[in-house]
C-alpha cells in the first residue's frame, strides 16, 4: 500500500505500508537430511550400499531458519523532491 501526499510543487511526502506472509504460512521449507548407508543391506559392484537408512532427526526441522519467515508489517516514510 502506497500513498503520497503532495505539499509543494515538486516536493511531497509518501507513506508505505506492507505486510509479508499475509496467512503467517509456517511451513518447513529445510530440513535435516542426514542419512547412512545400509551396510547390511544389498551392495553395488564397487561394493557400496545402495539403501539407506535414515537418522533420527529425518525430515525435521533444526533452527528457525527451515521454516517461513512469520507474518511481518513494514512501514517506510520518505520524501521526494
């Protein structure tokens, strides 16, 4: 949202206004991903596991960081000239 106010001829004052993630989405958008090989499980030709198995923390997310910025309000004033 946007609004300016004209003061003089070429001078005026403008205010804006903004909201970011209007529907505060709190959505995982990282996660751990930590993995090992399946040792016991079936082996390639150079003798590598092809399953793996996953760590504890799979798919959870471990700071603030994994998941959507929560809902913010910016404001901004300024004058052009």
């Amino acid at each position: 949202m946007n609004y300016a106010l004209p003061i003089v001829r070429d001078f005026e004052v403008w205010l804006k206004g903004e909201v970011r993630n209007v529907f505060d989405d709190d959505s995982l958008i990282s996660h751990n991903t930590t993995v090992t090989g399946d040792a016991a499980g079936p082996l390639d030709a150079v003798g590598l596991p092809l399953g793996f198995i996953e760590g504890p923390r799979f798919g959870q997310g471990e700071s603030e960081d994994d998941f959507v910025v929560p809902r913010e309000y910016r404001f901004s004033v300024g004058f052009r000239f």
